[in-house]
C-alpha cells in the first residue's frame, strides 16, 4: 500500500486541528476601550437620594429598600497614568490634565450602582484592575455581608486588594493625591503595603479578611485610615468588626500591640518612653517572635501568650547622663515591658467588650481542643460571647539588642 495518501491525510487532520488551535484572540477588547476601575469608595446617601438614581435595574412601581449607597469610581484615563512622580501638580498628568476620571453613582446596592455606572460610560466597566475599596464608618456598621457576596461572586476583583475603613466620607479619600503620586488610587495603595512592609500594618488583605469572617473562632479586621491635612493619609488604626459588622477601632499603637500577639515581622514601630531617673528614650522594634497556648482550665479555654520583642535604643534625651551601664539597659527593658504589656491589655479588654476575637484564639480551641469546641460551639456568636469573658495571660520580654555608637 502506497503510504503517501495516509500521510497526505494525516498532515490534513493535523493542519485543520492547528488551524482550530490558532485562532487568535476572537474575543479581545482592546485596552483603550476598556473603562478600567482602579479604585471604589463607598459611602451612605440619604434616602432622597433615589431622586438622583436613574431607571436603570428597576422601575418607580416596585418597593424598593430604604437603604442607599453613593459609590464613588476612579477610572483610568489610557494614556495618562504616570508612571513616576509628578511634575505638573497634585493629581495631574504630564500634560496637566487628570489621569483619572471620577465618576459619582448612586444605588441601592453595590452591584445596582456600578450598573447605574455602565449607564453614565460608554466602555464596558472592568474590575480586573481594582486596587483599593474604601468604605465609611457608617457603610461598615451596618454590615458588609451585601458587599462581600457581590465581590466574591464577581471573578474580576482580586484576592489581594485592599479593602479600608475611613473615617471621614470615603469619596475624599479619592482626592488625596500629593505631589509622590498622580493617581489617588495608587497612592493609597502604596501607602498600606509599604507600611506592610515596614512593619506597621499587617498584611490583611481582601481575601484575608474574608477568611477570618468565615472563620468561626475568628474575627476580622481592616485598616482604618482618615485624611490628615490636605494631601496626608493617616493610617490610624484598625477597624475590627463582630457579627460581621464594624464595632470599633484601634489606635495606631495598638497595631503594633497586635502585631506582637500575632509574632508579624518586620517589626516596625517606635516607642516613646519615660525612664526614671534617666530621661527619655525611644526603642525601635527589630523582630517579634510570640507563642500562642490555649488550655481548658475549670471547664473554659485559657489563653496563655507569650511574647519577645528585639529592639534596639534609638534616641536617649534630657538626660546628664550617658546610658552605657548593663543596669540602666535593663531599667530599660522593665520600663517597656511594663508599658507595652498595658497597651496589649488595653487592647484585649477593648475587643473582649465588643466580642471581636481578631486574634484568632477561638481557631486554637478548634484545632487543639475539638471536643470542646463541638460540645460548646454550634455557630459563630456562640465563640464572640465566650471570647468576652476568656481568661487571658501575658508575658512581654524585650532584649535589646544595639544602643548605638558615641564618640568619646
């Protein structure tokens, strides 16, 4: 049998199936045509906001919930987003004109807003490049359920943005843009992963804090910022939540006091502290290092933690006297001890009050304890009104490390 026709036939099948394979991107929208959303804030609209809704997912006919949200988008303009400082003013292209345009919506629900917003732009909106979501105090207090299930169910927005908690109205959070940085968005995101990186906020993004609301011995937490000046963000603290709702903040030491429970590092924060008998000193936090123990004593959980912080003696002042003896260092490490253990307590005792267990000591009773913890624990408030009244033990211990050089 001649074995030309065959391959003849086989090299057929074979250029039909690449042809199949290689067909190009049928489906491509091209960049310039797509309205890319690179940062949200949400915040509450009075009622007679529905005035200003248009009729776009509903009619005036049907009943509709009270509850109205103003939602704030920043898109990108193709072409003007800098890619270095800016030369030409707060917020401004190269050209001075904005790289961004702002766009101000309103509806009922998250998702019937950004449909309003399809309304209002001619290209198709996408989320894949969603940075930052700032919500308000109040949207926060009364409950993010709404909002999470849109984003989760929604494939565009990543795992990895930021979610923030404001102080003030979120949408003024999109109009901070110092001279550092051109696009509003992008200078809030900088600003918390940088601060992740330096130690001074834990990496808790989006995705994390979904998981410690679906945790049931777990609470979760977001960072909460306020506008400080004209074109300052603050990062203020952490806004901690119970029942899935916003029940109260932290001040910005009390991260670091969080993040010494949690053993995070690098360790970035300073402390201020007044030392008898040999003035000021300032101690900067090198490395943390924390264990974490849950016993069941006398029928209940009992948390032990123990925590070691390295740091080293950054300043000395309105002092007469030089700090090189081995005593006076450690006056040092007892004085920080002392203060550093109240801020810790302070904070335990505050989230005990509002039954939001953001440390995560309820998932150590579930994996070290699971008979207890099926005994006891049947749903997620169940753990929130035991975390209130749980016995909780601190050790605090610095070492420090380096005082610094002096010429004599």
């Amino acid at each position: 049998m001649d074995p030309k026709p065959l391959k003849r036939w086989m090299l057929g099948w074979l250029s039909l199936a690449m042809a199949l394979q290689l067909t190009g991107c049928w489906d491509q929208v091209e960049i310039e045509n797509r309205a890319l959303v690179l940062g949200l804030a949400i915040d509450e609209a009075p009622p007679e906001s529905v005035k200003k809704e248009p009729l776009v997912t509903h009619d005036t006919t049907e009943k509709l919930p009270k509850r109205m949200l103003r939602v704030t988008a920043q898109i990108a303009v193709p072409g003007r987003v800098p890619l270095g400082p800016s030369g030409g003013g707060m917020g401004s292209g190269n050209d001075g004109e904005s790289p961004v345009w702002v766009v101000q919506v309103y509806g009922h629900s998250l998702d019937d807003a950004l449909n309003n917003l399809q309304q209002e732009i001619a290209d198709p909106k996408y989320l894949i490049h969603l940075r930052v979501i700032v919500i308000s105090k109040g949207v926060a207090r009364d409950g993010l359920d709404e909002l999470s299930d849109y984003l989760r169910r929604n494939p565009e927005v990543r795992r990895r943005t930021w979610l923030l908690v404001s102080e003030h109205e979120a949408a003024e959070l999109m109009k901070v843009a110092p001279p550092l940085e051109r696009v509003p968005t992008l200078y809030l995101q900088a600003m918390v992963e940088k601060a992740v990186n330096m130690g001074k906020l834990p990496p808790n993004y989006l995705g994390e804090f979904w998981i410690e609301e679906s945790n049931w011995g777990q609470d979760g937490y977001l960072p909460y910022v306020t506008i400080h000046g004209e074109e300052n963000i603050l990062i203020e603290g952490l806004a901690y939540f119970s029942g899935g709702r916003l029940v109260g903040t932290c001040s910005a030491i009390e991260i670091g006091g969080y993040m010494a429970i949690k053993g995070f590092n690098p360790g970035g924060y300073s402390v201020l502290l007044p030392i008898p008998g040999q003035g000021y000193v300032v101690v900067k936090i090198t490395e943390r290092h924390a264990t974490t123990d849950v016993r069941i004593e006398e029928g209940k959980p009992h948390v032990y933690l123990n925590m070691h912080v390295e740091g080293l003696l950054d300043e000395h002042y309105d002092s007469g006297q030089d700090m090189n003896s081995e005593q006076e260092i450690d006056r040092i490490e007892e004085v920080f001890d002392q203060k550093a253990t109240a801020v810790i307590q302070k904070l335990l005792k505050q989230t005990q009050r509002d039954q939001s267990d953001i440390f995560g000591f309820g998932e150590y009773v579930r994996a070290l304890h699971p008979g207890f913890w099926k005994r006891n624990i049947h749903e997620k408030r169940d753990w929130e009104r035991m975390y209130a009244d749980l016995p909780l033990s601190i050790h605090m211990n610095i070492t420090i490390r380096r005082t610094g050089l002096k010429a004599k």
